[in-house]
C-alpha cells in the first residue's frame, strides 16, 4: 500500500510458486531473506528508489534468469543472489560499483555477462569483488 518503504525480512520468503514481482517505486530497502527459496521467480528488476538489498534477499531463488538493478543501489547484502544457478546476465546500471562481498552472487559460472554502463567498465574491473567476473561488458 502508499507509504510502505521496505520489504521486512522474510516477507516472501519460500513462496516456491512466485513466478514474477514487480517492486514499486518508493521501497527503498529489501531485507534479509525477502525472497529467500522463491525457485519460481524468474526475473527481477529493482526499482530505482531502491538503495539496499539485504543479505540472502534472492538466495536460491534458482529459476532466476536475469537481474537488474539500478543506479541508486548502493549496497548489495552477504549471499543476496546466492543459488541463483540458472542466472545467465547481470546489469548493474550504478556508474559506481556497489558494496557486495564474494558471495554476493554466490557460487557460479562467473563467465556469465555482467553488464554496466560504459564508462564504468574499467570501475568494475578494478573494484573489490566486482573483478571477479570475467565478462564485464558496456551495456548493449
């Protein structure tokens, strides 16, 4: 409803037939195991009033294909995509890199597309965690 700011911990969490969210503008926060085990969802986008994504927000959701998220996120939580094994793209549109960790994404095959805006590959690239993957493309 109007006024609401943040998704609380576990809202979703272990929702196996969510398919599909679509997060208003206006969240600003997604806790802790939000979406946690959704294996149905497929993609999301994060809207751009979002600034944080909490730890495990997307943890084994492992239908999830494609994520997006956009310029306001600022901090990304511990193991927030991790299980995500069927993840085949990434765009992160924030010209600077967010806070993550290694296991943000957690373990997978990290030749996967990571796409950010142009003038940040090299941002990507040289940033704690980001570097890991080795396909950080501009943005098509």
């Amino acid at each position: 409803p109007e006024g609401v700011t943040s998704i609380g911990e576990s809202a979703f969490s272990n929702c196996s037939s969510l398919i599909s969210i679509t997060i208003p503008e206006g969240i600003t926060s997604i806790g802790n195991n939000a979406f946690k085990g959704c294996r149905s969802l497929t993609s999301v986008t994060i809207p751009e009033s979002v600034t944080e994504i909490g730890g495990n927000t997307f943890r084994d959701c492992s239908s999830l294909t494609s994520v997006t998220i956009l310029d306001s996120v600022t901090e990304i939580g511990v193991q927030a995509f991790f299980g995500c094994s069927s993840l085949t793209s990434i765009t992160c549109k924030n010209t600077t890199p967010p806070e993550a960790s290694s296991y943000t994404f957690g373990y997978f095959d990290k030749p996967i597309p990571l796409y950010v805006p142009a003038e940040s590959v090299e941002a990507y690239k040289n940033a704690e965690y980001w570097k890991e993957f080795t396909n950080i493309q501009a943005i098509p």
